[in-house]
C-alpha cells in the first residue's frame, strides 16, 4: 500500500483502510483530463490485484450464451472504444452537509471527482455477443473481487447494478486503460465497468462476472447502501424500501482556486473551479464575493465534444479589505441551478451534496 502514496504527493487520505483520498482542489483544477496520480481513490474493502493474464469475466444470466472472456479475448474480439467521462463518488462534497450535522461517511472535499479517458470494449457490443436479450426491465448486475466491508451486515463481495437501457447506449464500457495507460490496481485494474453520468458506485472494479437478470443487484452496495433517504431518518431508523438507489448525479459545481481560508492581496483575484451536469450542457455559472447577494458570470472554457466531462469556468474578480464569502452556481440547458443551502439537501449518509460550493477568504 505504500507505494501507492509514493507517487500520490499530498494526497488529502480520509481512511488508508480502506483506502479513501482525494487530491488538492487546486490540482484537480490544473487539468481537464485528472492526471491518474491525482485521480481520487475510493476502495470499499480490500484491494485486490489479480493477475492480468489470468483474470477473467463471465457474461450469464438472461444471454443466450453465457461466455467467458480474457482480457486478450476482449482487446482481440471487440472494437476498441474511448470515452471521456467524469467518475465522481456520490458522497462528493459531503463534508459541505456535515457542517449542517452528522452523516455518516468520509468527510469528502469537492475532490472525490476526476475526468479521464477511459479504454475499453462497449459493454453493449459484449452484451450482444452473449446474444443479451434486450427485454423492458431488465438490470446488468457487477459483481467484484473485492471484499467490501458492510456497515452492521456481513463482509461480502461488492457489487451493484445498472439498468439495461444504460447498459446497451454505447457510452457504457467495460475497461482496461485510462488516459493512455493500462489500469493501475486502485482504479480497478485488469478490467472494470464505467458508466458516465452514473454515480462511482455503479462503475464497479476488479470486476469479475456480469449477469443480466430481472431484478437490480441483491449486493449490499445496491440494495442497503447507496440510497438516499428522507431527511426525518437516521441510522437507527432508515428504511431500505424508502430510500432511493441513486444512478445519475445531479447538477453541481465547485470552487477550486482560491482554497478556503486562502489569505489573499487585495485586488483582482481570479476564481476557478469545474461545473458538471448529467446529460445536459453547462451553459453558465455564477459567481458571487459577498455570499450571494450580488453574481457575476464566469467564462466557461471550451471543452469540445465530450458530452460526459465536466465543465472549467473562470473569472476575476475584484476584492476589497476584510473577510469574504466566495459562492458559485452553475445553471443547465434545461434552465436548472443548484439549490442555495446545503441544509435543502441534507440526509444522514451524505449523500449527492449538490447545494450553491461556498469558501471563506481573507484580503489583507
């Protein structure tokens, strides 16, 4: 496990295990595709590290030929396909919530997100090769080598699962480079699924067989873990058949530069930070100095055709002696923005912390 910090310089590490960090904000920001060093690392139990030319994964359940595939197999029989898309974790900016109250999890920066260019064989074409048969309802279930470490049930497997439609539309893919290079271990190496638009938990590593079946996943990870609840329940009170299992991540935004509680010169100080939307385009971001009473709009910096990546924004602004609250909101094609408190959002596992990304600075 050391080694894995060696090359990881000041990694902002919330449990070592398991493995849980995030990079500086001011790093993430440095680049639109997140250097793999820098990639946040969210691991549920054990780490493993299977042998790449001994690793298999099986495709069964509702297929007309269930099949068994080598990472040779797939680079050899399918198309390879690229995809640029943003992984983030759906306690992202959980630590905003806990300043509301206590939640449970790992007190998560704006860092527990990273966008990179994922390699691999489209789930889709694998599902077809396995003559998948394409029903309304069906789910495409993971299941991992690793052992994830279950909150008041028993160790087991991880898994989750993914409904088919997102399964067969093409951005799907079952993994085994990232921007350029083979998987490393802590990113799920030899092979995992990614799944853009979709919380992190849905793009499971190390991962080891995909069943097609009529129902969601019955791992841990799906049916107990990854729901949002009301904001009345609690750990004592929650209720599987109340929460909702969340797949795509809502609207958000952060500020990266200045950090919070940066001491800066008085004058023009220029704002950054990233905006991401599932399924829709960034089309502005606000920016406010005096906690958001007055907004000015930042620039959105061009990102091409990469309809998963997030969206960088900047702006300069004009600050005078004394104490500021920083404050940013991105708005959708569909004419949505953020909701203003995080207290709106609040939930006891800290889950999809979307509100207005507030910092305090100082201007001496």
């Amino acid at each position: 496990m050391l080694g894995l910090f060696q090359d990881k310089p000041d990694l902002i590490v919330h449990s070592r295990d398991p493995l849980n960090a995030e990079p500086p904000l001011a790093r993430l920001r440095s680049r639109f595709l997140t250097d793999t060093a820098d990639f946040y690392i969210r691991t549920h139990g054990n780490m493993p590290e299977p042998d790449a030319e001994k690793h298999r994964v099986t495709v069964k359940g509702d297929v007309a030929r269930e099949r068994t595939w080598t990472l040779r197999d797939l680079q050899g029989r399918f198309e390879t396909r690229t995809v640029t898309a943003v992984m983030q974790c759906a306690g992202n900016r959980r630590a905003d919530l806990q300043e509301v109250r206590a939640t449970t999890g790992d007190p998560w920066a704006p860092g527990a997100i990273g966008n990179a260019e994922w390699i691999g064989a489209s789930l889709a074409d694998v599902l077809r090769e396995a003559d998948v048969r394409e029903r309304p309802g069906l789910h495409v279930a993971f299941e991992a080598l690793d052992i994830a470490r279950n909150e008041g049930a028993k160790d087991a497997p991880y898994g989750a699962s993914i409904p088919l439609e997102k399964a067969m539309s093409g951005e799907v893919i079952l993994a085994w480079g990232m921007n350029g290079s083979s998987l490393r271990r802590e990113h799920g190496a030899p092979l995992r699924i990614v799944v853009p638009g979709y919380a992190g938990v849905r793009s499971v590593k190390w991962v080891s067989a995909i069943r097609v079946q009529p129902k969601p996943s019955n791992a841990f990870q799906q049916r107990h873990d990854y729901l949002l609840f009301p904001p009345d329940m609690s750990p004592e009170t929650q209720d599987p058949a109340r929460g909702t299992a969340i797949y795509e991540m809502p609207l958000n935004s952060a500020i990266c530069e200045p950090g919070p509680e940066t001491t800066l010169p008085a004058g023009s100080t220029t704002v950054r930070g990233y905006a991401i939307a599932t399924g829709r385009p960034i089309v502005r971001v606000d920016v406010s100095v005096n906690g958001g009473r007055d907004w000015q709009q930042a620039t959105l910096e061009e990102k091409g055709d990469q309809p998963w990546s997030w969206t960088f924004w900047h702006i300069a602004v004009d600050l005078w002696k004394g104490e500021h609250e920083l404050v940013v909101r991105a708005w959708d094609a569909a004419g949505q923005t953020q909701p203003s408190r995080p207290d709106d959002v609040w939930n006891f596992k800290g889950y999809l912390s979307a509100a207005w990304h507030r910092i305090r600075v100082r201007v001496d």
